[in-house]
C-alpha cells in the first residue's frame, strides 16, 4: 500500500480526502516539485528547494515547513521501500480550502501539501537513439518560471505532440524557441550551446542548471540566448533536460533534421559527464 504525506501525516493513499473547496482544485492555484532518488541519495536537493520556495514566494503561499521537504522526501522513500531503486517524489502545496472567492483568503489557511514517491524506470538508456519533438505556438501564461500546477496549455500541447507522431513539444513564442512542455531545451552550433535564458518564459530547470555548469567545466562555450526557427537550420544537435530523463538527444524537430539525424559528440559528452557525476555522488 502506498504511503503518502498529507498535511503533516503519513498516511496509507487511499485515506487521503481533499475538499472540494481546495483552491488548487478550483483555480489550479499551487506549485509543485519533483526530485528524482538515485538510489542513495536525492540529486541537487538544494536547487530543488530553493525553487520550490522561489514558487512559493511568487504565488503568495505560505507554507512555514518548506524547509522540511527534504525530511518529508527521504521518509517516503523508506516507508514506501525505495531506498535500493530509481524513485521520484513529487510534492504539491496549494493555497489551501476556502470558500470560493477569487481574493485570496481572509484571515489565510492552511496550505494543502501533498507529497507521493514512487518508483521510475529511467528513460534515457540509449544514447544512439534520438527523439523527434514538435514545434508549436507558446499558448501559456506568461510567468512560466512558476512550477505551477496550472498545466493545461502544456498537456494539451504535449498531447498533440504524441498523436502527431513526436515524442515531445517545443513551444515558439515570437519567433524564438522557449522550452518544452515538461523539458528545458539545447541546441548546439558552431560548437556552443545555446539555450533560452532564465526569465518569465521558461521554468528554471534543475537539471538545466547542472547542464550549464558541466558544460563549462568541460570548456564548452555555452550562450544563453534564444535560438529562433529559422536558425534551426544550422544546429547540429539538440537535446532535451528534465528531472526523468536527464539528458535526451534531440534529432528531428518539426521537419528539421538535427545534424545527421544521430545524436552528436557534445550531446553524448555532457550525457557521460552527467552520469560521472552521479556515479561519483553514489560513491
């Protein structure tokens, strides 16, 4: 039986009851977090936490034992038995429940924090294998660095990706290039690796930012600067960062082939740098 967090207690899944009234429920109004468990230990918990609590601060939620999360993480990896295998735990905190009204609460609630783990098969096993991913219109809002549990434009997008035959979908806002529906996105050309940079339009991803920081430390230029449709032409590889997945080759994008269709050298770099990295930190 699964054992989840719910407002302070661990309880069995299936004892959770959450009010109708739950401003998450009525206006989609929380954020939320996911962490991935290497078996041992749990990757950039630190960034993790200073996210969750930058989320925090921008939607106006008050939850005093944000710090506590990585007490709360670690405890559902034990009780759930997940200690020895790949897990993610996922965390969500609302405004909490009230009467339906768009002013916030009056005196405030209690937030509602609901946090899960479970177990993951990780996806990024073949580095000789790539993704195709399709271009469509940013319809979001336009603070996408909220880790918002407001989600519509991206699993509507994401969805449209798959019964289009992709695997995954890359928004374009103006011309340029944002990031994925659940992925932050690298192109390389001329040898640097361009990304968008951190502002309202993309979520400022974990594994994004430990990317930026291998690259640099293996003397790879890297620009954070958009790249636009029509510079597509002249990149040479692209990849795809996300908590799951990590780091996941990128070779067609709309009708684009990417490179030679095979995922390139700095790709499978920073992939074995990434790796290195964890294999150190598991000792």
């Amino acid at each position: 039986m699964d054992i989840v967090f719910f407002n302070g207690e661990y309880l069995p899944k299936d004892k959770i009851r959450i009010s109708p009234d739950d401003r998450g429920f009525l206006f989609a109004e929380g954020i939320y977090e996911v962490i991935r468990w290497y078996r041992s230990f749990f990757y950039d918990m630190d960034g993790h936490i200073a996210r969750m609590k930058a989320s925090l601060e921008k939607t106006r939620i008050i939850w005093p034992a944000a710090g506590s999360f990585p007490e709360i993480a670690l405890e559902l990896i034990r009780r759930n038995m997940l200690e020895d295998q790949p897990a993610l735990v996922y965390l969500q905190v609302t405004r909490g429940a009230a009467i339906r009204s768009h002013a916030f609460p009056k005196p405030p609630v209690p937030p509602t924090v609901y946090s899960f783990a479970r177990g993951m098969m990780p996806d990024n096993n073949d580095p000789e294998s790539g993704i195709r991913i399709m271009l469509a219109e940013d319809i979001r809002w336009k603070r996408c660095d909220i880790k918002s549990i407001a989600l519509l434009p991206n699993t509507l997008s994401f969805q449209e990706a798959l019964d289009s035959g992709f695997h995954e979908c890359a928004f374009v806002r103006d011309g340029k290039i944002t990031e994925c529906s659940h992925s932050n996105i690298f192109f390389v050309s001329g040898g640097s690796l361009y990304t968008h940079p951190e502002t309202e339009h993309i979520l400022p991803g974990i594994t994004r930012k430990n990317v930026i920081r291998i690259a640099r430390n293996a003397g790879i230029a890297v620009m954070e600067t958009p790249v636009t449709i029509n510079m597509l032409a002249a990149v040479s590889e692209a990849f795809l960062t996300n908590t799951s997945g990590e780091i996941v080759p990128v070779t067609l994008i709309g009708e684009q082939v990417i490179g030679n269709g095979q995922p390139g050298p700095i790709t499978l770099l920073l992939r074995s740098e990434f790796r290195n990295e964890i294999n150190s930190l598991q000792g």
